[in-house]
C-alpha cells in the first residue's frame, strides 16, 4: 500500500498506525484527519515519534498528521501481535 487515508475513532489511532507499518511499503504516507481537533490520545502521538515513522503535523482547521513509514515491514507474525 502507498497511501492510507484515516478518519476514524481517535482512541484508535495508535493501534491503526501500528498495523500500516505492516501494510505501507517503505516511504508508504499515511495521512491521520483532526490530530488536533478533537485531540486524539497521547499514545498516538508517542507512536508517531518513533524511528520507523517520520511525521508532520499539517496546520490545517483541525489538523492533519502525515506520516512517512521509514523502516521495512514488520513479520506476518508479529502484525498478528498488533491486533492484541
């Protein structure tokens, strides 16, 4: 996958984002609507400052994260963990 377009429920942001570095392939977008409005959980933001991801927030009305997957997929196996 090259580009993911997410809008859906904030508490669930760091999971999706965790499960697209096994989908997108490498330098893959993902494009996350109101990161600031409303704000979505701290955790998402931690996991959008790891190594694998590099992210910008894009000031727009109510904000938009764009995030590029900087390292090689994660294992089959250990993108099942994720859904734990």
């Amino acid at each position: 996958m090259d580009i993911a377009f997410v809008d859906i429920d904030k508490g669930a942001y760091a999971k999706a984002l965790r499960l697209l570095a096994y989908k997108l392939k490498p330098r893959g977008l993902v494009l996350f609507h109101n990161a600031f409005v409303p704000r979505p959980p701290t955790g998402f933001f931690e996991e959008a400052s790891k190594r694998s991801w590099l992210s910008i927030i894009v000031p727009t009305s109510m904000g938009m994260l764009v995030a590029s997957r900087m390292e090689p997929r994660c294992s089959e196996s250990d993108a099942e963990q994720l859904l734990l």
